[in-house]
C-alpha cells in the first residue's frame, strides 16, 4: 500500500511541476518601433527604403535574435517586406538601433511611394509585422505587430 501512495505522491509532485513550468513565460517578447525611413538611390525597378528600426528588451536578460522577416505597410497600403540574417543581441533591460532594407517594386508600388513622397513633410501611418528567431532557451521565432506613427527622412547616400 504504501508503493502506490509513494505512486500517487510522485505523479501529483510531477504534475504540478509541468502546471508550474508552462505558467512560467521565461521572456517577454521584445517591443520595436519604425525610428526612420530614408529612400536610398533606385536601382532599375527597384527602390530600397532605410527602414530604422528601435528594438527594446524587457527583460532582465539578453536576447539574443537570429534571422529577422518583416512585412511593412504605410498609410495602410502594403510595402514589400524584407529579411535580416544577422545575429542581434538585445541588452538586459536596454535597447538596440538597426536598419533594415525595404525593397519596393516601382512598377507595382508606384502609387505607394507616390503617396510616400507626396507626404515627405508629415508622418505617416505604418504597420510593422516583425518576426524574429529567438535562440535564447530554444524559443523559435516570435512575431511582433506594431502600429504607429512615424517620419520620412531625406535620401541616403
């Protein structure tokens, strides 16, 4: 009798650690927010926009970022999206400054970046959807949806 109430102990102490462990979110996801946009020169068809990005850690800990994949719209019409395969490490508590390339079709998103350069003095409304590879405590990837504001700069060099 008593091994099957050292049984029972020994399953009800193992299920409320697996209770305990998938309440327990080991991180934050990370908050991002557009800082800038510049145009850089147009290559044939193509037209590259500068996008700064600001990327705030939560945490009390590093996080440490792999691949980034991101689609952006501005004044609620799409813009291609992009990718970054750079390691990023975010600081305990702080923030990290990044630009990434925008690529934009100018035969199809020649409306967009009309409305983008008709607006150069205001801000505009942006959607940023950015998913990043976590590699901290096997993670994967997280996404992160951001609406707001935010202004045009002039061409990059």
């Amino acid at each position: 009798m008593s091994k099957n109430i050292y049984r029972l102990l020994l399953v009800f102490t193992a299920v409320l650690a697996l209770a305990a462990c998938a309440a327990f979110n080991p991180i934050e996801k990370p908050q991002v927010a557009i800082t800038n946009i510049k145009m850089a020169p147009a290559n044939g068809f193509q037209q590259k926009l500068l996008v700064g990005l600001q990327l705030d850690n939560p945490n009390s800990f590093a996080l440490n970022l792999g691949r980034l994949r991101y689609t952006l719209e501005l004044q609620g019409q799409s813009l291609a999206g992009g990718s970054l395969n750079e390691a990023i490490s975010l600081p305990a508590n702080g923030q990290t400054q990044i630009v990434v390339p925008v690529e934009v079709n100018l035969l199809s998103g020649l409306g967009v970046l009309s409305k983008i350069l008709g607006n150069m003095q205001s801000d505009l409304d942006y959607k940023l959807s950015l998913t990043a590879a976590v590699s901290n405590f096997g993670l994967g990837d997280i996404t992160i949806n951001k609406v707001g504001k935010v202004g045009i700069g002039s061409s990059a060099p």
